[in-house]
C-alpha cells in the first residue's frame, strides 16, 4: 500500500530539484526508489506529475497544482505529530459564503461535526458582500465563480447551471418572446448586483453572445429575491438551477431559450494559501468540503 506521507515528501523534494538522483542523494534512498514513489503517487493520483525526457524532468500544470497543496499539507502533517491534535483545534475559524440552499443544514453538519472540539469557535458570515473578497481576517470561503484566482487553494464542489426563467402567468399575458432583442424590448427583466461594484451583473456573457438588461424592472443584491419576483410573475429573469429546478418540474416556472450556450458557474470552497496554516483552519476546511460534497455533489 502506498505511504501517502512519504510519497508526497518523495514528491516535493523531486519537484525542487527537478532531478530524481538528487533528490535520492537528500533522502538517502536509490533513484530507483524515487522513481517508484513518483510512478505510485502518480497512479493512485490518476495524473502525471512530471514530463520526463532523456536530460531532465519538468513539472506539469497538474503537478504544479498539486505541488501547492502538497506542500501545505506535508507541514501540517508534520506538525500533527509535533502537537497535541486537540489541543490545536481551539480559537475561531472565520468562514464566508453567499446564502446557498441547505445553509443551515450545513452549519448544523459542521457544528455537529466539531461538537468535541468546545475550544473551536465558528464565526459565520453569509454575506455576499464579503464572499468575492476574502479579506486576513477570513480562514475558508465559499464561492460561486467561473474560476478561482491562483493565489487561493481551491476544491471545486460542483457546477451551476443558470437559464432564463419565466412564470406561466406572465407568458400568458405578453406571449412568448421570439428571440432576445423581443425579450428585451417588451418583458420586464430582473437583475442581480454585483455587490462589489454595485453595477448589475450580465444575463450572460460569451465570447460570441452577451446579455445586458438596459433597463431592469428590479434588482437585489441577491438571487433569492429575484425568484420570487419571478415567481410572482412580475419580470424574467436568469436564475441558478437551484432555484428554478423545483418550480420549473412543478410547471411554476418555464426556461425559456433552453437552447441557449450559459456558461456554467462552479462552487468552489478555498483558503488563502499560507506559509503556516492553523490545523483548525485545514480540519474545518476538510469537514466543510465533505458537508458540501454531500449537498451538493461534484459531477465527474
């Protein structure tokens, strides 16, 4: 069975050197031992760490990614046998996250979850305020995005699908839009903020096609309110899945333009990358990341 522990310390060094002998000669171990360790971790990774040649071996993007991660959790490791594990979960972890389905079902999972730890304290900001812009005083974020910026380790939970939505009632009375110009012109229209810059988001926007409403009939600063504008049949507007899902299968709302290439968000949870990350911080954000995963669900 693979030693995990010892593969990624095997890993690291290599990735330093880019030279697996020297990387032997600093372990005091045989090339060939390395050369196994690699092709292992590798295997169990299911992903290349490192493009080889005759001369000399270069990372990958994967092993790039990966040797970030790796890094972080080779140091926690190594300071969970240098520290007594529960006397490390004590202080406050500070997480932020936009308001999601489920959220209080996953708070209660993760207070459950740490109920051993009383010297842990969770400061929970559902804030859509904060959540684009984690600031020092922020340990763990969750976020909806297309991508995450690189200076940030990201798990990637799932994808979000988002398609413009209207109720029966309001087709009813202006009929069915022929395409978006038609929408546009004659349909009251709603939109969500971008809290950050306190302009409205775009509908959608593509490298051959993009959605600005010109003039919105209302907009919020976040999506819940705009489904229920919808709902009540007062404007269309774009809406994530998780909202229209369950009344667009109850006939309460209907897609329209389903042929329509949205690009899809992602939800991903992250944490600043950090020379010396707390353990509490790495354990919370392991425990929210299988909450999530439950939820929510990652497609592979």
């Amino acid at each position: 069975m693979l030693d995990k522990v010892e593969a990624v310390r095997y890993f690291c060094i290599a990735a330093e050197t880019l030279h697996f002998r020297e990387a032997a000669n600093r372990l005091a171990i045989s090339p060939q031992v390395v050369t196994r360790m690699i092709a292992e971790l590798e295997q169990q990774l299911g992903e290349p760490l490192f493009k080889r040649n005759t001369r000399n071996i270069s990372l990958t993007d994967f092993g790039k990614a990966f040797l970030a991660d790796a890094q972080v959790w080779l140091k926690a490791t190594e300071t969970l046998f240098q520290t007594d594990f529960k006397e490390s979960l004590r202080g406050t972890v500070r997480i932020t996250l936009p308001r999601l389905p489920n959220n209080d079902l996953i708070l209660a999972e993760l207070l459950e979850a740490l109920a051993d730890h009383p010297q842990l304290h969770i400061d929970w900001r559902p804030d859509t305020a904060l959540y684009n812009s984690v600031t020092k005083q922020i340990d763990i974020g969750i976020r909806i995005s297309m991508q995450m910026e690189p200076h940030f380790i990201a798990r990637e939970i799932c994808t979000i699908k988002e398609r413009i939505v209207v109720s029966p009632k309001l087709l009813a009375k202006l009929g069915r839009p022929q395409d978006l110009n038609d929408l546009q012109t004659r349909f009251p229209l709603c939109v969500e903020i971008n809290p950050q810059t306190g302009k409205a988001w775009h509908w959608f926007n593509t490298p051959t096609q993009s959605f600005i409403v010109k003039d919105p009939y209302f907009m919020s600063s976040e999506s819940y309110s705009n489904l229920a504008v919808v709902l009540q049949g007062l404007a269309v507007g774009m809406l994530p899945e998780y909202h229209y899902a369950s009344h667009t299968k109850a006939g309460r709302l209907t897609i329209l333009f389903p042929e329509l290439a949205i690009p899809d968000w992602k939800l991903f949870i992250y944490r600043p990358q950090q020379e010396n990350t707390p353990i509490r911080v790495l354990h919370v954000f392991n425990l929210l990341s299988e909450i999530l995963q439950k939820h929510y669900g990652k497609a592979d």
